[in-house]
C-alpha cells in the first residue's frame, strides 16, 4: 500500500526549502513504470484489513468535513485515449514542453514516488495505457493547496488530471518520458482497499470471488472479456450475413424444455403458478420457423439446476440457430465453418493449445471438414461386440445388455440407469475420450434425441450430431423432429423416464405440439454453449475462468451443511402445507355454501310440487 504524505509544519517548510536546488537537480530523474520497488516508495508493511481500516476513517472523516470535496462530478476529460495522445505528442524533445495545450485525463495510480515535498511522480492507467504524471511546485507557489492536492493520495486512487504534454530530461539518460506537467490533480475517486503491487492477484479463488480487483490488475481477465465481445460480434455478423435475423424468446415459462437438464422453478405471484427458468431457447425458436421467419437465432442466458464443476454453472450464455430447409448435414457444415472462422479470426490461426488441469497439452486444428463419427458402429469398434439391432436399443432387454457392458469395462453409472444414460456412459468413455480435434458423434437413438428427426435408413436413430473437442461438447445440431404424432410420443418416452428417476427427462409441451400442427417446414438446428467456445479460445479449462461472475460456494465449505439443508426444505414443506391447508378451508367453506343452496333449492322444488 501507499501511506499518506506527511504532514510538514511551516518551519520544516522552510528548512526544506534550503535545498531546493539540489531537489532541483533531482527533480529531472523520472520514475519507471517497471521501478514499483523502488527505495524511494519504500512503505511499511501493514495487512490488507488495516489498510482499509485506516482509509475508511480518513475519508470518512474528510466526508464529515463541512464543504467537502470528495466524489467531484464535474471533471471532464479531453484525452480519452492515451494511445492517440502518446502518437500526437511522441515527437516532444527532451526537455521541451507545450504549455500552450492544456490537457485533461482521468486515471487510476498505479505507482507513485516523490523527490522531495516539492516534486511527485505518478504513473496512472487509462484503459490498457499507461503514462507519467509530473507535478511539481514552483518557486513562490502556494505550498499549502500543493500539498493538500497530494496529501490522501495513494495506490489505486482514481484521479483527474490537468496540465500540458511534455517529455522530462532526466540526468544520465539522452530521451526523457514522454508525460502530462500537471498543474492540478482532484481525487475523484479514493480505493479504499489495498491494491496489490507487482506481485500481482493470482489467487483463483479469490479473483473469482473480487472480480473487480482482478479486473484492475489482471489483464488477461480484461483481455478475456474484450474476447468474449469478439466473439459474440463475430456470430451475430456470421449468422446476420447469411439471412438470420436475431430474436429475443421468454426466459420465463411454464415448461421447460429443449434440452436434458433440470430447471429452477419461481413463482409468479400475480399468476399465482410455478414458473420454470428456461433451460434452452429451442422449442421458442422452432415456433417462429413455423410463424414464417425462416432463419432465426438466439444470443442468451440459459439456466440449469445442475452440479457446479470446470464445464458446468448454473447459468451460462448460448447460441442456438434455426433454418428451414435445411438438415442435420447442412447445419455441420454452417457450424464448422462459422466455430473454425471464429477461431482464425480471434487467434490469427487455426491451430490452438488447449491446457488441461493436469497440465496436458493438446493441439487442436480446427480447419475444416471435421472428422464425422457414427455412434453405434463406433462403440462396437471399441468395446468389440455387437449391439442390439438400433430399433431396439430402448428395450428392457437392451438395458440388461448395456449394465453388462459397462460392468464388464468397469465403467460407473450412477442411478437412474435408463437406456440412454447408459448408452451416454459409454459414449463418453469410449467416443468422447479420444476427439482431440473437432468431431461430430453422429446418429444417436431416438432414445437420447426427442426433438430429432428420425433417420429414413437407420431404424431407431436420428439425424443429429455433437461435436468434441479435447474430450468436451462443444455443440448440438439436427434435422428437427417435424411431426407432431411422433413428438408427443418422444415426450411420453422422456415422461416415462422421469418416472424411472431421471429428473432431467424432458416435459411434455403441449404449445410447442400445438405449434407443430400449424406445420414446420423441413428445418435444420443447432445449439451451442459460448462459454466453452471461449475455454478454448483463452485457454481456460475452468468455465468460471471466463464468467464475469461465476456461482461460488460460501467461503469455508459447502452453502449449506446437511443440516441446514434439511432445516431449509423442512421449513418449506411446512410452509407449503400450511398455503394448501388454508386453501383446504376456503374450498370447504365454498362446498359448504354450494350445499346449503342445494338443500334451499331442494326445499323450494318440493314445496312447489306440493
């Protein structure tokens, strides 16, 4: 951290002024950006919690203070980009000044050293840039307003700037610093908190949890955020280009669907209904290719009740495409060229590294084609049997045959073992394992696929496809499933594996069938996570690497201990049962009132027969 410049009495005022010219002398040497350990910064060490102890009382004692300054809002900058004013004013000789130009520039203080009470060096930051600020007290000038400019300033204050451009002539050095001779400098916005020196913030944990602080040291976090804007501007003109028009689809439904997830529920209120967070914006998507827009994608927030692990938050960005009259082949195609695009354009090449957790280093080449491999064919190659005919790869019998097979490899599946989790199991033990460069698993069961169009030669499969890379799905894409009689039938299997245990079956959508009586033309989808892609293109193999703000468990362990937990769910069963026994009582109320008019009107028929 930076201490606060003492404070000196006129008398000592006075004494140091005797040596002006020899601070004068001194005063010619400028810092480098790089010389942040300098003797001449030197401060005492104190733990990060004192430090922000002792700038919260400072200011807040200044913030107490009548006609206070703090927070001004009224600086205004006329040097937005430091870049362009180091091209227009790189020509400054040695020791030349223009102070005919007066400049304004607001920055954060990264280093600051001081030659004397009369003479202060900065160097602040302004976007990636960084330049020198020299401010230094004439002979005759007002110390005191000099003083009390530099008095609370420190390490990672945010501060305006006014002055004029010019270049310093340091003594043993021919080029002097290009920099701003600032005649006046105003807080703007202290950091109350300790900024970390060149050591840097490398802690995971903690820049995931301080975002910010990484954000103002880290710039590869900076960089990160400027790729994701790349790429996802790279889409939008990629697909826009090719006649698809963006949209916006609710993330608020009454089903969720479009994907094998399970979703957060809420509640609605007014509507007074559960509501789910929507888990994928396909089924939406679909039903504008059946209104007529022909070519439509989505760029959004997705959200999926699941395990928190490095591929895996809770919500994470994707981008899902729709065009009708196309296939499963077609969107390979388009996916392929737009992912390898996106890669030589971000990267300058279309051979990345990719680094795993366990240090392994992969090369990925992501020109095109990408390898295609069928599924089915492709495990009785690995596993060296034969599998049961694909129209019967749903049947009890196929899921004895298929335990066997995972137990014979010792491979694990946790419960529920239905048919598809199964088949998945091996797939990513046997497939999924070895696509190092991108590839297309293609031709999975209708099992596994509901909302995929059935293949015309393989009985039992689907025209859809998933592309890997380095062990990871990276997409999902097929010819969508148009017939209306056959969907409701996929989403009675999916229900019945909802009641086998697997909470992340789909649900049936009865608009999204109703949608498809109206008739959707031959169309072709495809949907990925963004996230992922940008794994890959920054080098990260944890998803919360590329996050703004990723779900981070509660400092200390898990969120809530088993206990707590039950505590939690124990309280809400009550709570629910407490709302439906009071709807209990206002319907029975209704039935008695229902009766009591019965027996009235009973009375009144038989007086009347009478």
């Amino acid at each position: 951290m930076e201490s606060l410049p003492e404070k000196i009495s006129k008398n000592e005022q006075k004494r140091r002024a005797k040596q002006q010219e020899k601070q004068q002398r001194l005063s010619q040497q400028p810092p480098r950006p790089v010389a942040q350990n300098s003797q001449s910064t030197r401060e005492p060490e104190i733990l990060p919690h004192q430090h922000h102890e002792n700038r919260l009382k400072l200011f807040q004692n200044i913030r107490s203070t009548p006609g206070h300054k703090l927070y001004p809002s009224d600086f205004e900058s006329n040097v937005t980009n430091l870049a362009a004013f180091k091209v227009q004013w790189g020509s400054l000789e040695t020791g030349e000044e223009n102070t005919s130009i007066e400049v304004s520039v607001r920055g954060r203080i990264i280093f600051i050293r001081s030659a004397g009470e009369r003479l202060r060096f900065y160097i602040i930051q302004n976007g990636e840039e960084q330049i020198q600020i020299v401010s230094q007290a004439k002979e005759g000038a007002d110390m005191e307003s000099y003083l009390q400019q530099h008095e609370h300033l420190g390490r990672g204050d945010i501060i305006g700037i006014v002055g004029h451009p010019g270049r310093t002539a340091p003594r043993g050095r021919p080029v002097g610093e290009l920099s701003i001779f600032a005649s006046q400098i105003i807080l703007l916005a202290p950091s109350l908190w300790m900024i970390p020196k060149d050591t840097g913030f490398t802690d995971a944990e903690q820049r995931h949890r301080n975002r910010p602080l990484d954000l103002i040291v880290n710039r590869k976090t900076r960089d990160m955020f400027r790729t994701r804007h790349q790429m996802n501007l790279y889409i939008t003109n990629f697909l826009s280009n090719r006649g698809y028009i963006g949209v916006e689809t609710p993330i608020l439904s009454q089903v969720a669907g479009g994907a094998a997830a399970k979703p957060f529920t809420t509640f609605h209120n007014d509507l007074k209904r559960n509501l789910f967070l929507r888990i994928a914006t396909e089924l939406p998507l679909k039903q504008l290719v059946v209104g007529g827009l022909d070519r439509v994608f989505e760029i959004g927030r997705v959200f999926r009740n699941e395990d928190i692990d490095l591929t895996h938050n809770h919500e994470f960005s994707s981008c899902e495409f729709y065009q009708a009259d196309a296939n499963y082949n077609d969107m390979m195609a388009l996916t392929e060229e737009m992912i390898s695009g996106l890669v030589k354009k971000v990267t300058g090449s279309y051979v990345t590294e990719f680094t795993t957790q366990a240090g392994e280093v992969h090369e990925v080449n992501w020109a095109t084609p990408w390898k295609r491999i069928e599924m089915i064919p492709a495990l009785e190659e690995a596993t060296g049997v034969r599998f049961p005919d694909s129209d019967q790869l749903h049947t009890e019998d196929t899921r004895e045959f298929l335990i066997k097979l995972l137990e014979k490899h010792g491979v694990t599946c946790s419960p529920p073992q239905t048919n598809a989790r199964l088949l998945d199991k091996l797939v990513g033990e046997f497939i999924e394992s070895v696509c190092i460069n991108p590839t297309f698993i293609m031709h999975h069961p209708k099992m596994m696929s509901p909302l995929s169009k059935s293949h015309p030669l393989y009985l039992g499969l689907t025209e859809r496809a998933e592309a890997f890379v380095c062990k990871r799905e990276i997409c999902n894409l097929f010819t969508e499933l148009n017939d209306p009689y056959e969907q409701r039938e996929r989403f009675l299997e999916q229900a019945n594996q909802r009641d086998q245990g697997d909470d992340e079956a789909q649900l049936i959508d009865e608009d999204f069938c109703r949608a498809l009586e109206y008739g959707l033309p031959p169309t072709g989808g495809c949907g990925f996570g963004l996230d992922r892609i940008l794994m890959f293109l920054t080098n990260h193999y944890s998803i919360k690497e590329v996050l703004a703000y990723p779900m981070m468990r509660d400092e200390g362990g898990k969120a809530k201990s088993k206990q707590e937990q039950v505590a939690a769910d124990t309280d809400a069963d009550e709570s629910r049962l407490r709302e439906k026994q009071k709807r209990l009582v206002e319907l029975q109320s209704q039935m008695a009132q229902l009766e009591g008019e019965i027996a009235d009107l009973s009375i009144k028929q038989e007086a009347t027969s009478g």
